[in-house]
C-alpha cells in the first residue's frame, strides 16, 4: 500500500510540470485582437437571432374589432366632379358709412331696417375743434381771394390809365396842330411874334414824340394783363373750390344716406364720440341678393371664376355662378361669390343658409372609392387592402386623383371589386398588416 502511495504521489508530480502540446489551429495560438474581433461578432449574431426569433418576418400586425372598421368596395363607375355648397345669402351690393372727421353723435334719426333715400340725413355730429379750423381756413382763403382780386383790380386801373394817357396824347396832337396852323399864318402876317409861334410848334412836337411811348407801354401793359389775368381767375376758382370744400366740411357732420336703400346696420347712442374714418352705418341698395360660402383649401387650385353652382330653393333647382374668389386661407378655408345668373329669388333673406354643390368639372368613367377619414392619414399615398375572403388586410401603395365630399377617383394601385378599409386610421402609421377580430 505505501509503494502504491509513492506511485500515484510521483505520478501526480509527473502531471503538473509535463507541458501539454497545441495543435498548429488552436485558438490560444490566435492573436489576442482576432479572438476579440471573432467574439464581438458572434455576439452580435446572437443577438440578430434572438430579434429573428422574436419578431418573426419583421413585419408589424395589429389587431381590430371587425365592428369598429369600415370597409368599402372599389367600383368601376362615373366620378361625379361635385363638392357640396353652404352658402350665406348676403347683399349684392353693401355701401359702408364712414366718419370723415369725426365727432360726437348728436341725433340719430333712421334706425336698422329703415328705408331711406339718397342725400337723407340719417344722423348729426358736433366737432368743435373741427369748427374752429373751419373758421381759420375760412379766414386765410378769403384774404388770398382778396389779394387776388387786388391784382386783378390793379391791371385794370393800369390800363385804363394807359389809354387814358394815349386819348389824351392824341386829342393833344389835335389841338396843337390845329393851333401851330394859325399861328403860322398869324405870323407869316406879321401880327404873332416867332417866339409864340415857335411854342406851339415845340409843344407839338413833343406830344407827336410821346405819343409811341406811351403805345408801347400801354402794349406792354395790355400784354401782362392779358397773360395774368387768366392765372388770377384760375388761382380764384381754386380758392373758391377750396372754401367750398371748408364750408362742406361742417356740412359733413350731418350724414347723410350715399344711395337709396335699406339701411343694413346702424349702431349708434347719442354722446358717443366716433374718430375719423370709423364705421357710422351700412346701407344695402335694392338690387338683390348673392352667395358667399367657404370651401376646404383642397380645392383652392381647381375652384376658377365662371364656374357653376346650384342650390336648392323651395325644392328647385338654381343656377349660380362664381364672381369672385378670395385666395386667403383662413382655418383651412377659402371664401367665393357666387351670383344668381338672373334676377336673385324673392325669397331668399339676408343671413339665410342655401345648400347646394358646386361643379368643378365634367362627370368621367374610372376607378372609384367611397370617401374615407383614411385619407387624413395617409394623404392619399396608401391603404389597407383586405384579402379576398380573409380578414387580413395587407399595406399597399396607391395613388389617387381627385376627390369629393363623396367620391374619391383612384389612378393606380386598386382593381375593381377589392375590399379596403377607409375608417380612420389613427395609430395604424406603422402597422403593415391588420387583422379583424370578431
């Protein structure tokens, strides 16, 4: 037993120090980066199978009560190019009332759903400080009117002096003549001295020499005259205008109705105090009534002036056309005017609601779809397609063209007679596949 003991002590003594041989392809003969690199990749393949293992295909499922879907039918049919109309009826015509310079109200005489006639007065202002530059302006253009009439008056008194000077210039010329004559036969006799002959002479010839002074100074005057009297009278008119247009401005604080009609809105208390340009009253002329309604900015680029609108009235029919489009876009509509092609119903007042649609273009033979709030979501680009006899519906892309408050017309991707669902499809962005549960 101890020999045995020795043995197996010494052969246990053995073991540990004997070096074990590798083989040529033994990992600890790799290089300490390789072993690395080849133990990071087999982690990530491990992980890529486990996420295989767990997500099967990769593709996302969701599942829905079949009672909460809508699910319609794609039809080959007639596209109805129609969008519904809910119009207001409006004034053809409104004529606003607004304050030129303002003032407190002092008497109001026509109350809302009155009639009234042109130049009626339908309430007064007072405006003191309006007063008082009335009087000062007046004061001013009546001093310039005043000059210029100076003017005129003084190109007047000129050349009337003028011809004046030249009459008596001539009837000078008349008379010294006449007088030079006698003295020269008076002094050929004897009977005259030559000094007193000579006067006369002398004082003719200085009229005859005045006299073409005097013309041409009376021309010249006449000329001014006649260039700056136009001008006067022109700048006189103007001042005339302008003093008008003073004495108009406390005129102005009786308003007065700018057309004949109905008076719209009036909403005014005695003592208030309106500034310049605010609205006093409106007044709708006689001439009937229109449409105005809103429509989704959807359409905004298709809707075009000329095109035409029906509406239902008393259970007929009416036929309107589009005047005006409003291209501003507020909350996610945009406003037209629609006018009757005639003569606007009796019946219709001011404020009512008409419904009607609005045709944007012809009726066309294609592939349509039953409108859905699927198209919230998807905007058009894709849908849920159900299998034929199967309650699984399989994400596919589409494309669709345009579209109705009832109709939505498809260009591509569906056939006619498959299933799709068109209820809305909130939470269903990422979802490629969708089971219906019962």
């Amino acid at each position: 037993m101890a020999a045995l003991a020795l043995k197996l002590e010494a052969g246990a003594t053995g073991g540990m120090d004997r070096r074990i041989p590798h083989g040529r392809w033994s990992p600890t003969r790799w290089p300490i980066a390789l072993r690395v690199v080849i133990a990071v990749a087999g982690a990530v393949l491990l992980i890529l199978l486990v996420v295989s293992l767990l997500s099967g295909s990769g593709e996302r499922t969701v599942r829905l009560p079949a009672a909460q879907v809508t699910v319609a039918t794609v039809e080959k049919g007639i596209f109805h190019d129609l969008i519904p109309l809910r119009a207001n009826v409006v004034p053809r015509e409104t004529v606003y009332v607004d304050a030129i310079d303002g003032g407190r109200v002092d008497r109001v005489f026509v109350e809302p759903g009155d009639m009234v006639r042109a130049g009626q007065p339908m309430l007064e202002l007072s405006n003191t400080n309006l007063a008082l530059q009335v009087i000062q302006q007046e004061s001013q253009i009546n001093q310039a009117i005043s000059e210029l009439q100076q003017n005129e008056i003084a190109l007047e008194q000129n050349q009337l002096a003028n011809d004046r000077a030249l009459a008596e210039i001539d009837y000078n010329l008349v008379r010294l003549g006449r007088a030079a004559g006698r003295r020269e036969e008076a002094a050929a006799k004897g009977a005259l001295s030559l000094e007193q002959r000579d006067v006369a002479s002398d004082e003719l010839g200085y009229y005859k020499r005045l006299r073409p002074i005097q013309a041409e100074s009376g021309a010249r005057q006449s000329a001014l005259r006649e260039r700056l009297l136009p001008s006067i009278h022109e700048q006189l008119e103007i001042l005339r205008g302008n003093l008008a247009v003073v004495h108009d401005k406390l005129n102005g604080l009786v308003i007065r109705a700018p057309i004949a009609g109905k008076v719209s809105a009036i909403d005014l208390k005695v003592g208030e105090i309106r500034s310049s340009g605010q609205r006093l009253a409106e007044v709708t002329p006689q001439t009937g009534m229109k449409l105005n309604a809103d429509i989704d900015e959807f359409y905004l680029t298709r809707v075009r002036v000329g095109q035409i609108a029906t509406i239902t009235i008393n259970g007929e029919p009416v036929p309107l056309t589009i005047k005006r489009v409003y291209p501003q876009v507020q909350h996610g509509q945009f406003r037209v005017d629609l006018d009757f092609q005639g003569a606007s119903p009796p019946s219709l007042v001011e404020g009512a609601t008409a419904q009607g649609r609005l045709q944007l273009g012809g009726d066309t033979q294609g592939t349509i779809l039953s409108i859905g709030p699927f198209l919230e979501r998807t905007g058009g680009d894709w849908i849920f397609v159900l299998r034929p006899g199967s309650d699984t519906a399989e994400r596919r892309r589409i494309k669709v063209g345009r579209r109705t408050s009832e109709q939505v017309e498809i260009l591509s991707g569906l056939r006619s007679g498959e299933r799709v669902i068109t209820s809305d499809y909130t939470g269903l962005e990422k979802a490629d596949r969708v089971v219906l549960t019962h």
